[in-house]
C-alpha cells in the first residue's frame, strides 16, 4: 500500500516536486516555531511564551482566507512559489534581527510576518495538487503523502530545532529554516496548474470562499469537521505540559516525548492512510479516524501511565492523519473548483483559530475537572460535530462517489485530458450514456445541436454532402463544433457499427471547457482541423 502510494505520487514529475517543497516547507514552519517559542520563553518565562503564541496565530489566521484570494485569482502555482520566498524573506529577515540582536517586540513581529506567511501554502497547495494529479487516485495519494510528510515533520523537525538550538541558538534555526524555505521556492518555480479567475470586484473575492462554506452544506461540514480537530491538536499542546508535569512527572523533557509520541503515530499511520488510495468511498475511514482519536484520548483519561501515554497519544496521532486524509480529499472532490484556494484558505484560518481555541480551553478545563477531565473534554470536540452533522457527511461521500472509467475516457482525450482530478470527476458525473445501433444517424447536416458526444466503444462515420469524411472511435469527441461555431450541425454521423456513447449536454460541456484554457485550446485546434477537412470535401466554409 505504502509503495502504491508513493509510486503514484512520484511518477507525476509536478507532483513529486510539490511533495518535495512540502518537506521543505514542513521543516521550515515546524522548526521555526519551536525556535521563537523558545526564544520567548528565555525573555519573560511561560507567560511571555503563550503570548507570541497567540501573536502569531492571530494575524496568521484573520490573513489566512483573504491570502488564498491570490491563489484563485492569480493562479495557485504562482502563489505557491511566492509564499515559499515570503517565508525565506521574513525567516531570513526574523534570523538578522535575533543575530543584531534587536528589540524582542521587533523579533516578534517579524516572526509573527513569517507565521502570517506560512499560512499562504497550503491553500496554493490544495488549490494546485488537484489540477497536477491526472487521476483520482493519484490526488488521494498526493493527500496520503502530505500528511506523511507533516507527519514526519511534527516528529523530526522539533529534534532538529532542539539540535541547532543546543549548539548555536534561535538565530541560527531561522537562518538555516529561510535556507530550507528557499529551496521549496526553486522546487515550485514553473509549475503549471489552473489560470488564474476574477471575481465580480474586490469584496467578492474577499469574501466569496466564505460564502461558498456558508452556503454549499458539503463544504460547511468538511471544514467544520476539519477546522475543528485543531482545537484537539491546540489543546494537546497544553496537555503535553499538564500531564508530563503534573500527572505523569516527566519533567519538562517529557513534554518534548508526549509531543514527539502524537508525531510518530502520523508517521507509524502510513498504511493506514495509504489504504485510502484508490477508494471511492471516504466517509467511513473518516469516521474511523474520529472515533479512533477521541477513544485514544478517553482511554488515555483512564490510563494515565506513561506507557499509556506515549502508547494512545501515538494511537491519536496515527487518528488523526486518517481523519485529515479523508476530509481533505473529500473537499477537494466537493468544493468548486474556481474557489478550492479560497475555501482552502477559510479551512487554513479556522486551522489557527483553532489552535489558539484549544490552548485556552485546557486551563478552563483542568480547573473544573482536572488534566483527565480535560482529556474526556477534548476527546469530545470531534464527535459531538460529527452528531451534529448527522447523514452529512454520508451523503457527501455518496455524491462524491468517484465514477472511474468515465474518468479514465475523459482522461484520454485530448480536449479533456488537461482538466484537473475535481474538473474531471463533474465532467464524468454529467455524462448520460447512450447506445446507437449500427446504421443509425443520429446527427444530421445542417439541423440544430445542444449535445456533443464522446465515444466509449464502437465506430462512427462522419460524411458532408454524402461523401466521407472521416472515422471516429473510442475516446474521439463528436458534435463539438455545433456547440461553438453557430449551433448546427455542420455533418452527419452514422453508426458504422453498435455504437456505445456519452452524451454531453451543451450546458455541461461549456462549462468544462470555458474553465480550463488549455482544453478551450485543444478544442479550437480539433475544431479548426475539422473544418478545413469540411472545406476541402465540400468547397465552402461551414458554419
């Protein structure tokens, strides 16, 4: 499983490049983090600490939704490329100041600037991997391998921060993390991916990822379900302190093993994730994932040993990558297309509010009912949305059933083969199979035409004015051209044999094509040969 994941994430050249940059980025945002914290910690104690916490998840998380704007409307593989350089800037800009020795207010704002940039990447990123993946296996498997990459990096990138930390200081981790940064910005450069859409004005750009999770249930659920496992995943980093201090006597180290414990259960998940890679259905190892986490936390409540401890907290961890897995997928399938960086973007907010949610809810929590009641507490978040939700969340994983051969047809054409995984699969769950039996026309020169076909199996013959023009087969795309150029048919098809087809209805069929340049160019090409082979048949121009 593990290798069938890989082998189709990497044998997708673009693919593998952004998966690379994404351990860059991992290692960059992660090793950061733990740098300022300590930093923090050395000027004013925990207080100190808590507070640039919350400083740069704040501004990281109001930025978040109206960032991922640029993705849609300039195309995610530039923004891509321009958040790993802002991230390389401001670390670099963060190291400068902490080496001069600056003023700590100073040194804080710059390193909330590079939080508030790491922010931009994984919305370009969830905007971008689906228009590379060619398959919807391929998209599920680039899903499983980010998580595995952010899985490694919450367990390695922490001990290489303790590292540098130990031999030189927080300067040093900024600087060689900007390093890092900028090497994931020379792996993104000249990727490919949807051109870029404009929004009515300003504010409905702004706001319009906003409206679609508001408005569009799938999308509300999922980024809901999704948003709020970082309220578990802030209120564990709290919780790592509580018990290593407070109930297990670990001393401070033991919070770095607790933490370190979550992060390997990501990474011994691998072949769980990596299960999810071909199935249709998702709903039922998200909610596996679910459950797993909050009973991982709950048996923790009641099993308050060390062993235990590192045992469920690697179980959560492992959980947890399941759970984010099949969300994410399952959004990408869902949301629109146009919007997928916007609303990428509302779930990369909710992410940092999250987080700053759950770091102050575990005070309140241990203060009512104890570290093991706040265990019970936090292990409920997720299943009390997921009651919430109700049938939502099956019914969007029926909906987003994946229909695999009409896929794999589409995918083969050259009209259709540029469109993204999410482009694809609505393509396919418009089409309306047909049968033609052998001799039947079933398009006619000069009557009118609002469907355009898309041949399965069988072969058709293509005449103007009675004379032959040409033979269609299996992945050929028939009636286009009355579609875009005038509304009629500019010949006549007849089944040369049994004919198996798909019908596109015009509404559909402009839509796909109007949202993908590189199809809408496929297509004037194919129609622009067909009708120079009318005009040499028939001497004239058709319309």
């Amino acid at each position: 499983m593990v290798g069938r994941a890989l082998t189709a994430v990497f044998r997708n050249p673009e693919l593998r490049r952004v998966q690379l940059a994404f351990v860059a980025f991992n290692a960059a945002e992660f090793g950061t983090w733990i740098a300022m914290l300590v930093f923090a910690y050395e000027q004013g104690g925990t207080t100190t600490a808590g507070l640039v916490a919350l400083a740069q998840l704040i501004p990281a998380g109001l930025c978040a939704p109206f960032a991922a704007v640029l993705a849609d409307r300039r195309g995610p593989a530039w923004m891509l490329t321009l958040s790993y350089v802002a991230q390389a800037v401001t670390m670099g800009a963060t190291a400068l100041a902490l080496y001069a020795g600056a003023e700590p207010v100073l040194i804080y704002a710059l390193a909330a600037s590079a939080a508030t940039a790491v922010t931009f990447t994984r919305p370009a990123q969830a905007a971008l991997v689906p228009a590379l993946a060619r398959t919807p296996e391929e998209l599920t498997a680039a899903n499983v391998v980010s998580s595995w990459i952010e899985s490694i990096g919450v367990f390695a990138a922490p001990a290489v921060a303790g590292v540098l930390l130990g031999v030189s200081g927080p300067a040093t981790v900024f600087a060689v993390m900007a390093a890092v940064a900028a090497v994931g910005g020379l792996l993104t450069i000249g990727l490919y991916g949807p051109a870029g859409v404009e929004a009515a004005g300003p504010l409905d750009e702004i706001v319009a990822g906003f409206r679609v999770v508001h408005r569009d249930k799938p999308a509300r659920l999922l980024v809901g379900l999704l948003g709020a496992q970082y309220i578990g995943i802030g209120a564990l980093d709290v919780l790592y302190v509580v018990l290593a201090l407070g109930t297990l006597g670990l001393g401070g180290s033991g919070a770095g093993y607790l933490n370190a414990a979550f992060g390997a259960g990501g990474v011994l998940g691998i072949a769980a994730t990596a299960a999810l890679v071909g199935r249709p259905r998702l709903a039922p190892p998200l909610l596996a994932g679910l459950a797993a986490w909050a009973l991982s936390l709950w048996l923790l409540a009641a099993w308050a040993t060390t062993f235990g401890a590192l045992i469920l907290l690697a179980a959560a961890g492992a959980a947890r990558s399941l759970l984010d897995v099949a969300g994410r997928t399952l959004l990408q399938r869902t949301a629109p297309t146009e919007l997928l960086s916007r609303v990428f973007g509302v779930l990369e907010g909710l992410a940092m509010a999250g987080l700053a949610l759950g770091s102050i809810l575990v005070p309140v929590l241990v203060a009512i009912a104890g570290a093991k009641g706040a265990l019970i507490g936090v292990g409920l978040v997720l299943p009390v949305i997921a009651l919430l939700a109700g049938r939502g969340l099956i019914e969007i994983d029926r909906s987003a059933t994946v229909p695999v051969t009409e896929i794999a047809l589409l995918r083969s054409t050259p009209t259709f083969g540029t469109l993204g995984a999410p482009a694809l699969e609505r393509l396919a769950r418009g089409l309306s199979p047909a049968t033609v039996p052998a001799g039947t026309a079933f398009i006619r020169e000069g009557e009118p035409g609002d469907s355009a076909y898309l041949i399965a199996d069988g072969e058709l013959e293509v005449s103007v004015n009675g004379r032959a023009l040409a033979t269609l087969g299996r992945c050929d795309l028939v009636g286009e051209i009355a579609l875009l150029r005038g509304g009629r048919r500019t010949a006549t098809v007849v089944a040369r044999r049994d004919a198996r087809l798909y019908e596109l209805d015009s509404e559909t069929f402009l839509e796909a094509v109007g949202a993908n340049r590189a199809a809408a160019g496929a297509l004037d090409n194919l129609i622009d040969q067909r009708l120079g082979k009318i005009a040499q048949t028939s001497g004239r121009i058709a319309p």
